[in-house]
C-alpha cells in the first residue's frame, strides 16, 4: 500500500520534471521561430496549466502518502492483527473443546 503511493508520487514528481523541460524547450523554439504569436501563446499557456496541475497532484500524492503510511496502513495493520489473534483464539478453543 505504502510502496504504491510511493511510486505514484515518484511518478507525477517525473512527469512535472519532464513538463518542465519541455515548456523551458517550448519556450526556446518559439523565441527563435518566426511563428504567429497565437500558436506561441496557447502551446506556452497549455504547458504552464499541465505544470500547475502536476505541481497540485504531487501536493495531493505527497498528502496521501503521509496519509498511508500514518493512518491509513497502521489502521489495517492492527486490523489485521486482530482477525489473526482472533481466529488464533477460536482455533485453540475449539482445540480444547475436543479434548
């Protein structure tokens, strides 16, 4: 579960690295091509709103995550550990009620 989530937030960290370069290479292009300004600016202001939007999912990632690995996760955890303590007690009742 933990891991996951991990990975999930390794994911958009990659993904904004990525957008960020490609807006910084955007940039470039259209600083030395002779196209309309138009094009320049819709590409740019699309960049710039995938990047806003991968900046916030990895808030969200970064929240969750923290999430798992101090509420969620240890409440599964304990869950878990008593279904087990459980079904241990009633299997050794039952052991003793058959002797």
């Amino acid at each position: 579960m933990v891991a996951m989530v991990e990975l999930n937030v390794h994911f958009t960290e990659d993904a904004l690295h990525d957008q960020d370069e490609e807006l910084a290479q955007l940039e470039k292009m259209y600083k030395s091509e002779e196209l309309t300004n138009a094009t320049s600016e819709i590409v740019v202001r699309r960049a710039k709103r995938n990047i806003e939007r991968t900046k916030l999912a990895i808030e969200m990632g970064r929240a969750e995550l923290a999430n798992v690995k101090t509420v969620k996760y240890p409440q599964q955890r304990q869950s878990l550990a008593h279904q087990i303590e459980t079904t241990k007690n009633a299997l050794e009742s039952l052991k003793a009620a058959r002797t």
